[in-house]
C-alpha cells in the first residue's frame, strides 16, 4: 500500500484530438500546406480511365450476379459494381455508367423496377424457341397408367403425397411427348423433391436419367435431394 500511496503518476497517454492539435500547429510553423486532391485528381494520376473501370465494374457485377439470379435489384448491382470497382471510381462514377448501360441496352428494367442484362434475356429466348422446336419430338417416358402405379408407390414409400403442382409437373415430364419440358418454381415449392419422383420412375422403366446444372454448388443439391447424378453444364 505504502509503495502505491508513494509512486509517481504515470504520463496519462495524449487524447487523439490533442494529437492532431499538436501536429497541425507544427506543420503551420513549418510552413507545411496539406494538398487538396480530387479523387478524379487521385484516379488521373493512377492512371485509370474512370469511365472504362466503372463500365468494366458493372459489367462484371452484373455477370456475377446472373449466375445466381436472372434479375436483380439495381442497389444490388450498384454495391457489387463499387465492390469491384475497388475504391478506383466514385460511387457517382459507377451509378453513370449503370445509366449508360440501360441507355445502351446492355441492361434492361422490368416493369418491377428489376434489371436483367441483354445477354440473360437472348438465354430466355433461346430457351422458349429450344422448347418449341421440341414439341412432339420424344418418346413419352412413361404411359398414363404406369405413371399412376408409379406416383402410388412413390408416394407410398415417402409417406406423403405430391402436391397437385408437383403431380402435375411430374406428369408432364415422364407421360408428354416434347423432347424439353420446362418447370419453373420459387425455392421451396418442391421441384428437387418432384425431380426425385421423376428419377424413381424413369429408372423402373429402364431409363438413365442425369442432370445438369449451372454451377458446382447447385449441382452438388440437386444430387444430394434428388438422387439424380448431377454435373456442371460445363463439365459436360
């Protein structure tokens, strides 16, 4: 206690703000000026093109999030384009070129205020005339009556019943005659769960079903839920 009660007070550290005090007031009296520099000062003397970055950023963000999503909301784009923009434009630098891209038609906005790229809406296109080239080009799966036999031991073994979407789906896969069936659905109505039926019955029936999906991750769901072996389009 003695030793406390005697020792001298420790130099209490200075506080920030006493600091940069000290520092300005020794940079005046050295006649020191800090530079007063523009970003557009900072990117020209980096040697980038603005514009180019910013359009290369969009560009790149929008191709990002196409491979999750077909649509996308423009802050979204806006955020992923500053993301890889890497702090080289100004966040007005990159909503500029977003509004070039919509002038260009490079991207495109929906009625909902969403935007899509040229390129994922000629992918649709090409998609819907893919599917209307197919009709009536394809030996039906399965008859009418296997495909009832085959849904009431499906749905026996599972211990629950289809939804009428997914029976309906279902039905259109394995009993039409069009070489591409198209199904679409938000996450969680059951499309893996369908496609597990799908399988079950085109395999009693002496078909090879395999899958295909964009990327490695959705691959590797659509394997895991739906028992379908499963690739990357690419792989393929």
């Amino acid at each position: 206690m003695a030793a406390l009660a005697t020792r001298a007070d420790k130099n209490a550290p200075e506080t920030r703000a006493a600091h940069a005090d000290r520092w300005t007031a020794q940079a005046q009296a050295l006649g020191i000026v800090p530079a007063q520099r523009t970003h557009t000062d900072s990117v020209a003397a980096a040697g980038w093109d603005a514009a180019q970055v910013a359009r290369d950023a969009v560009a790149q963000a929008a191709a990002h999030l196409g491979e999750r999503e077909s649509v996308f909301r423009g802050q979204d784009l806006h955020r992923e384009a500053a993301r890889f923009a890497a702090g080289r434009v100004a966040w007005t630098e990159i909503a500029a070129a977003l509004a070039d891209a919509e002038r260009t038609g490079a991207l495109i906005r929906g009625d909902d205020g969403r935007l899509t790229t040229a390129a994922a809406l000629e992918s649709e296109r090409e998609t819907a005339r893919r599917l209307d080239a197919g009709r009536g080009d394809h030996a039906a799966v399965l008859t009418e009556r296997q495909f009832t036999r085959a849904l009431a031991k499906f749905e026996a073994a599972k211990g629950f019943a289809l939804s009428p979407e997914q029976r309906g789906a279902a039905q259109m896969i394995l009993t039409g005659s069009d070489r591409f069936q198209g199904v679409q659905g938000l996450a969680g109505t059951g499309k893996t769960t369908l496609l597990a039926f799908v399988r079950d019955a085109a395999e009693s029936a002496g078909w090879r079903v395999v899958g295909h999906s964009n990327g490695a991750e959705q691959a590797a769901t659509m394997q895991r839920e739906s028992g379908i072996q499963t690739t990357t389009t690419a792989a393929h």
